[in-house]
C-alpha cells in the first residue's frame, strides 16, 4: 500500500518510525508558502483531522502568524507599504511604530496581542503627557496595520476595532483678522521672502505646495499660477489629493511681488545655492522672528494663513466653491466643515439681500 501520499496539494499521510501518524499540507499566504502538521495514533484520526485543516483552509479560515511577534510583523509591514504611500505618511507610520507600537507591543505573538494590551498602550501614552491627537495617531497607524494582517490571514479579527482611541478637542483655527494681515504684510516689505508671504495670504496655499512652487509653473502676464507639487525638507512630492492639482489665479498684489522677487533658478523660493527651502528653517529663521517682530500671537501657525486666506474670502462673500477649488480641498464638505464659524456673518448678508430684493415691494 505504500505510505498512503495523496495527489500534490491535497496534503499526505504517513507513519513515522515510532509508530505515530502525521498529516502534512501546505497553507500559502501572503508572506510565503508554510507546511503544517498534523498528529494522530491511528491513520484515520489524521486523516479526519487533515481533511478538516484543509477544508478550512480553502475556505480562508486559516490563520497563521505563527511564532510571529507584532515588531517583527510591524517591520514586514513597514516595508510592504514603503512605494504605496506618499513619503511623509510612511515616515510617520515608522517614527509611530519604532517610537511607540514596538517598545510596548513588539515582543508580543501577533495571534497572543489583545485588546486590553492596546488599550493599555494609550493609557499609558496618556498618562505620559501625550496628546490626545498623538495617541490617536498612533491608533491608527496600528489599526491600519492589523487590518492587512487580517487581509494576509494572519489573524481573524483586527484587535485595534475593540478599543477606541481619545476623543481630541477640535483644535481651533486662528485666522488673522484683515489689520493683523495689514500688519504682516507692511512688515515683510522688501525682505526676502516678501511674495511668500503674499502668495500664502492671497492664495491659502499650503506651506509644501508654496515652497514646491518653480518658475515655469508660472505665468505672469496671464497671472495664473499651477499647484503640480510640494517639497518638505528636501523630498518632492504630488500634491496630497488629486484636488491638489489645481490653477490658481493671482491678484495683482501677488503678481508684483512676484515680478519683484530675485530669480536665482528654477525655484521660486530657494536657498542661496538655488535648492528649495526647508519648511524647518522658514518656520525658524523667517515666521517665528517675523511673529515677535510684528507683536502677532506667538502661538499663531503659518498654517493659520491658509485658514486665514479663506475666512477672508468667504466673509467677503465669495462662494464657498471657489474657495474649496483655491485650497485644494478634495471636497465642498471640507471647507464648509472647517469654516462654519464664517457662514453665520454669510447667513446674515444673504438676509440683507433678499430684503434688497424686495424693498420696492413694502
């Protein structure tokens, strides 16, 4: 009878030289092909039992991390997303799980890891002075994680679904009113980066997409400026969302510092050796002296330009489309979302229309 072997990929039987009966078949996932093992006394004990592991198998009921902890997997993970993601997601995702997901989880068998452990690691986070916004960030990076895990068929269920990560305080915009731009502006008057300046508050640009800006993105007598990338610290990137890719037209405030702004090379903002800016050194060497310089809230962002380019322009009563298409927002939802403290004062000058409308009817 020989040793009773089956047909490739249905699995085997035999007997080993102590007496004792084995089943063997193959279980292929996305990390690599394994063969597992079944035991039994009898022959037919192992044959049920194989039978049955391969019946689940087929039907995807397998799971199989193994002796896989959750660093080691965390690692594999790392790696598999690395071309899939835009360069500053995945640096984030590796700053979350070598800083926090591998020193408090990563000794731990991915198919042991529970959710009293996760849920564990965000109190602690907390408790260490963390912010909320942190900790939810670290949650989703693992969540995002475990969910491929899941599509590999290492284990059954993403843990990270059974813990809720804090609730954070919708952090608060903190436009600049028009004096205050005024201000700003008046203060940058001939300096350096005077048309950054211009461009953020005209234009509600996003810091990576100002400093990404070249010549030939440009047309100046036409005044239109195209968004094609953005640059942080050195890496060029595609805008954030397909919205990103937009044509700005330019007031003519911009356009004049612009004509009056130094072309070195191909960047428009640009080191004296004609590489871009580091958003690092704009923040340090120019905004933060410029905030102290014109008595502007210390805690105020260069972001808060963006926001405030907005507030200005819905306020003066320009449709909320528009402005989504000048921020690069992917939708109307976004910006209406972010500037609702704006529709009120809108509400109001709406009101005073219609009345206009019918004033020769009293």
């Amino acid at each position: 009878m020989g040793n009773g072997r089956r047909g490739r990929g249905e699995g085997s039987i035999y007997r080993r030289k102590d007496g004792r009966w084995v089943g063997q078949y193959d279980l292929c996932t996305d990390l690599g092909k394994k063969t597992k093992y079944i035991y039994g006394k009898t022959r037919k004990e192992v044959a049920t039992k194989l039978t049955k592991a391969m019946a689940d198998r087929d039907a995807s009921m397998v799971f199989d991390a193994g002796s896989l902890k959750v660093g080691d997997y965390l690692d594999e993970w790392l790696d598999s997303i690395r071309d899939t993601l835009r360069r500053r997601t995945w640096i984030r995702h590796e700053e979350v799980v070598r800083l926090h997901l591998k020193p408090s989880l990563g000794n731990t068998k991915l198919d042991r890891l529970s959710a009293p452990q996760v849920k564990s690691l965000y109190r602690s986070k907390l408790d260490r002075g963390l912010s909320p916004r942190t900790v939810q960030i670290i949650h989703a990076t693992l969540h995002k994680a475990l969910k491929q895990a899941v599509r590999w068929s290492l284990v059954p269920r993403n843990v990270a679904d059974s813990v809720d990560p804090p609730k954070a305080p919708k952090r608060e915009i903190k436009p600049l009113d028009e004096g205050q731009v005024k201000m700003l502006l008046k203060a940058v008057e001939g300096e350096k980066l005077e048309a950054l300046y211009v461009l953020a508050v005209t234009t509600g640009m996003r810091v990576g997409e100002l400093l990404g800006i070249r010549w030939k993105d440009m047309d100046l007598q036409a005044g239109t400026l195209q968004v094609k990338r953005t640059v942080f610290n050195g890496h060029i990137e595609a805008p954030k969302t397909l919205k990103g890719r937009r044509s700005i037209k330019l007031t003519q405030t911009a356009i004049r510092a612009l004509q009056e702004h130094q072309k070195v090379g191909e960047w428009v903002f640009c080191t004296k050796v004609g590489t871009p800016l580091s958003v690092h050194n704009l923040h340090n060497r120019s905004w933060k002296p410029l905030l102290k310089k014109t008595g502007l809230p210390l805690d105020t962002r260069f972001h808060d330009l963006r926001h405030t380019c907005a507030t200005l322009l819905l306020s003066k009563g320009v449709h909320p489309k528009i402005v989504q298409e000048m921020l690069g927002h992917s939708s109307i939802t976004i910006t209406l979302d972010t500037y609702s403290h704006v529709l009120p004062n809108m509400q109001e000058k709406a009101a005073e229309a219609m009345e206009d409308i019918f004033e020769d009817h009293k």
